[in-house]
C-alpha cells in the first residue's frame, strides 16, 4: 500500500530526524528516527505516533494514538545509546485531544488538551526537559485559550473578549500563570481583499518585525511584515502586485429565516452582461467554530479563469464571526446552518449570479452534514454536489460510542444514545437517515429579481 509523510522534525543540533509516516489504508501512523551523519541510518521506529516535537537533541515528545484518540504525552530519549520512553502526562477526560507544539522560539513544547469547549496548556522546558510540565492556566468552564513563547513572555489567544470572543493577550513566563495576569494586545485590521493567514517558520525579522503570509482563494500568498512597535503593516518588496488585477472580490449578506444576516464571500472575473449564464460553485462548511477554508488553491484560480463565480457562505456554526456564530450553529442549532446555506444560494439567485441549473455545491468532512442535508431538502437550487470525505451518517456515527471521536465530537452534535430529543433532531437532518427518492424541477424556481444592475454587469 501506498504510505505518506505527515510530519518532519529536525532535532536542534541537527544529529536527528524524525517523521510520521501513514499507510492509505491506516488513520494511525508510525515515527521513523533517524540517526543523521555521514551514515544515516533508523534508530527507532515509534507505532501509533499522532504529533511530536524534539526538545534537544537525544530528547523527543511525542503523543500516542490509540483508536483516534490522542491522550498520553511520552518523553522518547536517546543519550543512553538505546531509546528509552516514559509517560510524562496522561489526559482523564476522553473529551479532550492531547497534541504538541513547539513554540516559535524553540524554547518550550507545549502540550494542548483541547476540547470542543475547553482546553489547558502545560509547558516543557526544552532545556530542562526532565521537569515537570508547568501549567499554564487550569480547566475551567468554557475557557479556550493557546499559547505561544517570545521574549519571554507568552502571547495567548483566549475567549476572554466582549461576549466571550477571542481576544489576543501576553503575560510573563512564571512558573504559574494566573488570568489576573494576562494584558490585552492591540489588534491590527488586515488588507480587505485578505481572506486566510499563513504563519512562516521564522517568527521575527530584525528584532520587533513579525513575518507572515496572505492569500486568498484566488490570490497566491503574498509575504507581508508588521512591526508591532510601529504598528505597521507593510508587504515585502517585489510582492505587492496582486496577480488578479481584474478580479472582483463582493462581500455581501443573506438574510436567513429567523432574520440573522449571513455573510458571503464572491469572487469573479471582469464583468458580464448575462451573469445568470456564467456556472456557479458554492462552498460550506459551517462546524467545530472552523472558518470556511479560504486559502489559496490552483483549482480555484482556474475555475476563476475559465469564468466560474465562486461563492462561500459563512453560515452558522463556523468560527467567522466568533465563537457566538459557532454555537448558534451547533447541537439542537444545527439547522440554523442549513437555513443559512440556503439563503445565500436563493440571494445570490437574486442578485442575478447564475442559476440552478448551472449551481454545483461544494464541502469536505464536517461540511458534508450541511450539504448532504441541503440536498435532500432543495434539490431543484442545485446541480451537482462535490463532496470529500464527508460526514453523512450523523445520527448512527453518534448513537455508536465506542466509534474513535464519538464522545469528542458530542459537544458538536449532541448525544443521541442518551438524550432522546438530540435523537431526534439529528434524526430530522442526518444526510443519511434522510434519503428518499425524489425528482428535480425541469423548470427553475422562479425569484424576483432586483430593478438595479448585476454585481457583473
């Protein structure tokens, strides 16, 4: 069977490598050491490997996997001459996913334990990775925070803003940290036509300067530096000519059927006196506070060039306009996604961008529940559905826990096992559960267009 590589670590004195390789036909995979010099050769093999980070040279952490479930942080070393491994923390509560990061600087490994609700970092010292762990902030009630380390001081994303939103903050590197602690950071808006960050692997550029890239669906990414003690946002020279000069970038709003607006992003080419004839791919997502993947795509770019809108609803139960819009959009609120996908594709009707029968929709994974759904329901707004890996039969996936994610994923869908009216809401939307034969309109929908001219025209 075909395998493929899922993460590559160098050890900082370069005397190590090591990488996760996956077979096809397996969601686990295996850490491949390798002992660097003039002879390399593998120094061990680490089975059921989900993330690992080098510490120093003879010392790596990893994460075991077991049945999708990452809980156990393990200490792997080598200054012995044979590896030799340890448990180093070990997550009781099956809700949470245990992963490691290292943070930019190098300095420290944090060990995140995430669940849909909640999370809790604790810190390895990577020169002194025989202590214990140092815990950032405890557990506590609808808390979500992530860490990283510069200058000494950790920069934490928290959902400590107005209404409980994200809100960026920084405190010193104590051996315990407290909220009391923790200060705001400003904030900086980014250039509108913007629609995905990309970290780069150096942190900072000539002290206080911050590097970074920004792309969108249609837009390769362009290199851009900030300088927080300025404040500053400039790109860097030789990237500041977009490549699309002609393409158009709408942002626009469908009104759903309890009234929320619902935000949509479109591209397009030029304009066009006969847009209703130009074919249309819509993508959703709308699950796990996620936002809608906007970055970069080839595949975008040339559905772009060959004359296609591209349209992306940020409908409930996403992350686009906080973790608000998320749960809006999740448990016995899921169907607010499915109302709000519709919305947008019957608006973008009316505003004249193409119609049914040249409409595809798009969606992978969690994406599928919303356009699974939306095809059982209104299967005369579309022609055709493209759909990756997607997840379809919600309600049996969640009455089964012994499946790998199921208690994980309850505070995304519910517990139909054991509550009986979750079951029987997931029951009225499961793509699955909801099959039937049925028949598309051979005549479209009829929609009131507006008096005022096309966004293309």
């Amino acid at each position: 069977s075909k395998a493929s590589l899922q993460r590559i670590r160098l050890s900082p004195g370069e005397k190590f490598l090591a990488a996760t390789v996956k077979s096809d036909h397996s969601e686990e995979a295996s850490c491949v050491i390798l002992k660097l010099g003039d002879n390399p050769a593998v120094a061990h093999i680490q089975r059921n490997v989900f993330s690992f980070e080098w510490a120093r040279d003879e010392v790596l952490f990893y994460t075991s996997q077991a049945n999708l479930r990452s809980l156990h942080v393990y200490c792997l070393t080598f200054d012995k001459g044979y590896p030799e491994a340890s448990l180093v923390y070990e997550e009781q509560d099956s809700r949470f996913f245990v992963e490691l990061w290292c943070s930019k600087d190098k300095k420290f490994i944090t060990i995140n334990c995430n669940s849909k609700r909640n999370s809790e970092v604790h810190l390895i010292n990577c020169f002194f990775p025989s202590r214990t762990p140092v815990l950032v902030q405890p557990r506590t009630a609808d808390l979500i925070y992530h860490v990283d380390h510069r200058n000494e001081e950790l920069y934490i994303l928290a959902n400590l803003g107005p209404n409980s939103e994200y809100q960026g903050v920084q405190s010193q590197s104590r051996a315990e940290e407290d909220k009391a602690y923790w200060k705001d950071l400003r904030q900086r808006e980014l250039p509108p036509w913007a629609c995905a960050v990309e970290a780069v692997s150096e942190l900072h550029l000539k002290g206080d300067i911050f590097r970074f890239k920004l792309s969108s669906p249609v837009e390769p990414p362009v290199d851009f530096l900030y300088s927080p003690v300025k404040r500053q946002l400039f790109s860097e020279e030789g990237f500041t000519k977009k490549v699309h000069t002609d393409c158009t970038i709408m942002r626009t709003d469908a009104r759903s059927q309890d009234g929320t607006l619902v935000p949509m992003t479109v591209f397009h080419m030029g304009s066009d006196r006969q847009p209703t004839n130009r074919p249309l791919l819509v993508h959703v997502y709308g699950a796990y506070g996620m936002d809608l993947d906007m970055a970069f795509k080839p595949e975008s770019r040339l559905l772009l060039d060959a004359g296609w809108i591209l349209a992306y609803c940020h409908v409930r139960g996403g992350g686009e306009l906080g973790l608000a819009w998320h749960t809006a959009g999740c448990l016995t609120k899921k169907k607010n996604g499915l109302d709000d996908l519709k919305a947008c594709i019957v608006q973008l009707f009316k505003l004249g961008l193409s119609q049914p029968s040249l409409t595809a929709l798009t969606a992978s994974s969690a994406g599928g529940v919303l356009a699974g759904a939306f095809c059982n329901e209104n299967p005369e707004l579309i022609r055709a559905v493209v759909l990756r890996a997607p997840f379809l039969d919600v309600l049996q996936t969640m009455q089964d826990p012994s499946l790998a994610l199921t208690i994980e994923e309850q505070e995304e869908w519910g517990d139909p096992a054991m509550n009986s009216s979750h079951r029987d809401y997931i029951a009225s939307y499961c793509p699955f559960k909801n099959l039937r034969p049925q028949v598309s309109l051979t005549t479209p929908p009829h929609f009131n267009f507006p008096s005022h001219k096309s966004p293309l025209s």
